[in-house]
C-alpha cells in the first residue's frame, strides 16, 4: 500500500502535468491567433525637432561628446495586441542613421510599459461587486437612511493601447561611439513594440509571429520620414580668407621708386 507521501508526490505530479499541458495549449492560441484578429496595430511618428549639443549625456559619462536631442510627435494604436493572454506591451522609440562599415546604428530614444487592462473576473472588481453590496446592507440598519449609502463602482474596464505624444522630449539622448553625430543625414524613426503574455513566449514586432498576429511590416508601419541631424549648436562656421592680392584704394598706392 502506498503511503500519504507518495500519494502526496503522485498528485501534485498530475497537478503539475496538468498545468503545463494547460499553458502549452494557452501560448499555442496566442499565437495562432484566436479569436482571430480582425483590427490591426497601426503607428505614424514625426520629428518636430532636432538639435545636437556638447556635453555630457549621462550622469555617468566621463568625458563631453555629441549628442542629439530629437522631439517627435507620435500617434498609436495599438488595441489590438490587447488580448485575454496579453499582461503588458513594451512600446519604443528607436533613431536609425548609416552606421561605420556601411551598416545601421539603432538607438533607443524613448519606451514606455502599457499594463493590460483590469479583468472582471479580478479580485478587486469581485470583491467589489458581490462582497461590499453584501457587507452594505449588514450596515445598513445603523445608517439613517439607505439613499445616503453608496454601492462603490468596479473599476471601468478601458483597453489601453492609444498613445498620442507632441512635441515629445527623448528619455535617452543619442549618442555615436565616434563621438561625433552631427551633419549625419538618412536618419529615421522606427515605431516597434514587443508583447509580453501571460503564458507563452514573448512577440516582437519584428518576429516571424509579430507579423502573423499583429500584420506589422517593420521599416514600413510607424517609420518617419527621413531627416538630418543639424551641425552642432553654437559652433561657428569656418572663414576662408581671401590670400589673393586685391587692388588698393585711391590714394593709399604705395610708389614704386626704381633705382
């Protein structure tokens, strides 16, 4: 006969197979997707200004350098990456501009961490719509009167995924490891966001199932049109002197006395 501890053992053995069965079949139909989507993410960013400095970029830095400071305008919709298996969306902002070696330098110039919205069936819209009703009307017979009671609300169920920014400030200041930035032309930016499920593996727009359940084109959805960074800030353009000879004015001749 088997004892309590193996019982325990084969149990919570059943109990564990079970869950991992459960969250393997939950990431599957997040990512076939489904329901199937019907609206898909969209994005249009723009720069509104830019200027480079000298200085120190960051606290840390040791040394001054170039750096740019780059606002943008920014319109999102991303309601859509909002599903039952959705916990929260990581949105960046990223600067592209021609890199040494003929390649692409890619800076990340501002993020920002959308939580899903709070779920109905969540402790506190629960406790809120069946416990305070219930624990109101234990008290109410020492109340003066039941209009002055008032039931609290559940919390107002709003999918998030807008975001409209003008006129946005950078949280990070681009920087070059050459050190130098300006007069850099082609550059853009680049709207991407990755979603991070409950259960499941993690989707970056530019994966091969970011474009299966969001239908984002990276390089082609939420890219700006493409500008240059200005020559830095406070610097003085560079004078050539004219050496060629130039004629004197009237009067101020000097003769020439042949001996």
């Amino acid at each position: 006969m088997h004892t309590a501890l193996n019982r325990l053992q084969n149990t919570f053995g059943f109990f564990t197979t079970c869950a991992a069965i459960a969250a393997g079949l939950i990431a599957l139909l997040s990512v076939l997707p489904w329901p199937p989507v019907v609206e898909f993410p969209s994005a249009t960013v723009a720069v509104s200004k830019v200027e480079v400095v000298k200085g120190r970029p960051h606290y840390s830095s040791n040394k001054r350098e170039e750096y740019a400071q780059v606002r943008f305008d920014l319109d999102v919709d991303l309601t859509s990456l909002f599903t039952w298996n959705t916990k929260q969306l990581f949105v960046y902002v990223t600067a592209n501009y021609p890199g040494g070696a003929g390649g692409v330098s890619e800076a990340v110039i501002w993020d920002t961490i959308i939580s899903a919205p709070e779920s109905p069936y969540s402790f506190q819209n629960v406790k809120t719509q069946y416990w305070d009703p219930l624990a109101g009307k234990k008290t109410s017979k020492y109340s003066k009167s039941k209009k002055n009671m008032k039931t609290p609300k559940t919390k107002e169920l709003v999918k998030p995924g807008l975001i409209s920014l003008k006129n946005q400030k950078p949280k990070y200041h681009l920087t070059d490891p050459s050190g130098v930035i300006s007069e850099r032309s082609n550059v853009t930016l680049q709207v991407s966001w990755n979603v991070q499920p409950w259960v499941g593996a993690l989707i970056w727009d530019k994966g091969f199932f970011g474009s299966r359940v969001g239908a984002w084109e990276p390089g082609k959805e939420g890219t700006s049109a493409p500008f240059s960074f200005p020559p830095l800030k406070g610097s003085k353009p560079d004078i050539v002197k004219n050496k060629e000879p130039q004629t004197p004015e009237a009067g101020k001749a000097t003769p020439v006395v042949k001996i």
